[in-house]
C-alpha cells in the first residue's frame, strides 16, 4: 500500500495491466446474472459462449505478455 493508505504506483500499474481481463469477467458474469432466473435461449448460449471465450483469449493475452516479459522462465 502506498504511504497515504491506497494502492502504490505498481499496484495500479498491474490492476491497469489487467483490466482487459477483469472488464472480460464482469461481461461474463452479467450475462450468467441474466440467466439465472430463465431457461437460456440459443442466442443466450452464444452470448455465455461468447463472453467465455473472450475471458479466456484475454488470459491467454495476458499470459503471454507475462512469458514474453520474463524469458527465462520455461
């Protein structure tokens, strides 16, 4: 934590470096939120499918900076 009681310099840098991935999530969970009171559509398939994989492509983006940016470790 920084001196004034927030977050420090870095842990804004990692949360800004995340963001993609946490904006992803919350898109997910809005939409498993407006199916849980209904029986889900095919178009409601695909939107939970869609957003699946867009979490999933941004922690593989993410992954990969993080692997690009330490290149020893195997």
């Amino acid at each position: 934590m920084g001196q004034n009681g927030g977050p420090s310099a870095a842990e804004l840098d990692a949360i800004e470096h995340e963001m993609p991935l946490i904006l992803a999530e919350v898109e997910e969970l809005d939409v498993q939120i407006s199916l849980l009171d209904r029986t889900p559509t095919e178009m409601d398939q695909r939107r939970l499918r869609r957003a699946r994989n867009k979490v999933l492509a941004t922690r593989r983006t993410l992954t990969n900076q993080a692997g690009a940016a330490s290149p020893g470790v195997a």
